[in-house]
C-alpha cells in the first residue's frame, strides 16, 4: 500500500485530474481498518515528499529523510508484526520508481517519454486543426505539379537558394545556402512531359561537397529508376514571400550547360538538375516577424565568424593563419564579384 497508493496518487495527478486521484484514495482508506489506515497515510506522506526531494535532485536530503522515516516508523510500528516493514519497503520502491522520471525530466525528455510528446498526426491535427487551404502536400490547394509564370518569374530575380539535401546513412537532412546574381539559376521545360526542370550551377565552396554527395548517395542506394529527392527555398531580397519547390535531381557535366552559367569567368564543374515535383508559396509570416529585410532590425556591425578554432587551437598560430587566408580568399571572391578577377576555388 505504501507503494500502490502514491504511485496511483502521482499518475493521475500528472494528468491533472487531482480530484479523481484524491477519490481514489478516499476509497481505498475507507477499506482499511483504522490501524492500517494510520501506516498507509504515513507511507503515503514520506514516499511522495520523498520523491517530491528525489525528482528536484537532492538526492542526499531523500535518502537522509528516508533514514528519518525510517526511525520514525520503526518506533511507532514493531517491526515484528511486518506493517512498519511493508511501509518502508513501499517507500524504498516509490523512490527508486520515480527516480527515473525525474532523470528524464531534468533532460529534458528528449527520450520521448513524457506525457507531454506529441507524437502522431492525428494528436498534431488536434491540436492544430486544418485550415481551408488543405491538410498535406497531397490536397493543399496552393500546391502544384509545376511552374506557373509568377513562380518562373520569382526564380528569374531570386539571388540565392537553400538546397536541402538527405544523407542517405545516416538520414540526416543537409541545408545548403547558394548564390549568385539574380536568376542564377535556370528552368527548362520538356515540350512532350511540359514538366520543368531547375538547372542549378554549383560554384566553388568548402569542397566538403556534402549536397552533390547526398544527391548521389540516394542515387547509389535505389534502383535505376529512383532518382535522388531535394528541397530547394528560394529567396528574393526584400520579399516576405519565398518559393518552396521539390523534385528528382542528379548531377551532370552536359558541356552546354556548363558553358550556359559560366559566371565571372568561372564555369561551374557540375550543374544539380531537379525536375520539378511540387512547387508552392509559402506565406511573409516568418519574414514579417523577424525583420530580417528592415535595415534597422540589423545588428550594428556583423558577427565575426572564424574557423580557424576548428582546425587548430583557438589563438594559436595556426588558427590565426587558417583565418588569414580566408579572409584573403574572401578579398579575392570580392573581387572577382566586383569584375576584377577570376574566381578562383581552394
């Protein structure tokens, strides 16, 4: 009992639902003779002050208060005739039964455990009911199958893209930013399928190349038939609005299509082509919020962001000379940007 009851007490408590844990109670005291009575409120009153200290992480205090109680019960119940027993026994296991929920409270839950976890779609709907726009990519209505003119248009003065990507070992979604003059990036439509097609050119970076070997990490695992699947954001300056397209892409070397975006001298080594699968405005809300355009929402001078920590020591030589030559190599984009120079990679 003096485990049972403040389990029963807790459970129903986390739910809200205090009054039908106290009824509860009530009708199992009112069952119990007057001498188990007097143990069972005992238990319960050590085992949930007990946890209460256990779950905040003063463990010391609840072990030293069980210590306490212990003596205490020991005194007012022989020990002989099993009752004061049975009650610190109850207590020992209400502790070591709460213990763990409040490990994983105090992390945060971020096994997943908590009442609190939303975890179907069904209880997202609940909570976030549909609107008249639809409940998914397959019916909502301002998703289509291709690009209109006002989506092509929006491309043609978009300087910069968010390529999102899937590693496919570990499953980990990639986001990539890429750049350059407004309508960089190109779209071709197949007269016979009238389906359209992003010509993406991918200029000199990190190398790490992480997106091109997503594309062909998904391309590896599937069949002949089954094409790599990317998202791809695209952003206009000063426009609260974005366009949100999805398809099959894969890499390649046409020499045409290389030769089509050579910018500042430099031809791209591989251009991302993705057939469009989907493609739909998403709404200013996020933009509005943030004012992220608004000049005047702007931090006062740029964050200094340097990578020379990650290769070397931070402040030792050579971190301070890997940061050197970035910023060099920065200088250099510039210029070329500024039609001084070649781009060049490194």
């Amino acid at each position: 009992m003096g485990y049972l009851i403040p389990k029963y007490i807790s459970k129903l408590s986390k739910y809200g639902d205090l009054p039908a844990a106290l009824h509860g109670l009530a009708v199992v005291v009112a069952c119990l003779d007057v001498r188990e009575t007097k143990l069972v409120w005992i238990g319960i009153i050590f085992a949930m002050s007990i946890s209460k200290i256990a779950k905040v992480g003063h463990h010391p205090v609840a072990f030293l208060s069980l210590a306490a109680a212990s003596y205490f019960l020991f005194c007012l119940q022989p020990l002989y005739d099993g009752e004061g027993l049975v009650v610190l026994l109850g207590i020992i296991i209400a502790i070591y039964i709460q213990r763990p929920e409040a490990s994983r409270e105090r992390k945060g839950d971020i096994e997943g455990d908590d009442e609190c976890i939303v975890r179907s779609i069904e209880e997202l709907r609940q909570i976030m009911p549909a609107g008249l726009g639809g409940n998914c990519l397959e019916d909502a209505k301002k998703v289509i199958g291709y690009l209109d003119d006002q989506m092509i248009n929006f491309i043609h003065h978009s300087p910069l893209i968010y390529l999102a990507t899937v590693d496919n070992t570990t499953k980990y979604p990639f986001i990539s930013p890429k750049g350059d003059k407004p309508g960089f990036v190109t779209v071709r439509q197949n007269h016979e399928t009238k389906k359209h097609t992003l010509i993406i050119p991918d200029r000199p970076g990190n190398r790490l190349l992480f997106g091109l070997q997503n594309i062909l990490g998904q391309r590896e695992s599937g069949t002949d038939h089954e094409t790599a699947k990317v998202s791809i954001l695209f952003e206009v300056p000063g426009t609260g609005s974005t366009l949100r397209c999805g398809g099959s892409a894969w890499l390649s070397t046409d020499p045409a299509l290389i030769r089509k975006h050579v910018a500042r001298g430099c031809p791209p080594k591989v251009v991302i082509l993705v057939d469009v699968d989907h493609a739909f405005f998403h709404c200013s809300k996020a933009y509005m919020r943030s004012k992220v355009w608004d000049p005047k929402s702007w931090p006062s001078k740029p964050l200094n962001v340097t990578f020379g920590r990650y290769f070397a020591k931070k402040g030792s030589l050579l971190a301070s000379k890997i940061d050197s030559d970035v910023d060099k190599h920065y200088q250099q984009i510039q210029k070329a940007i500024d039609g001084e120079a070649c781009e060049e990679e490194k």
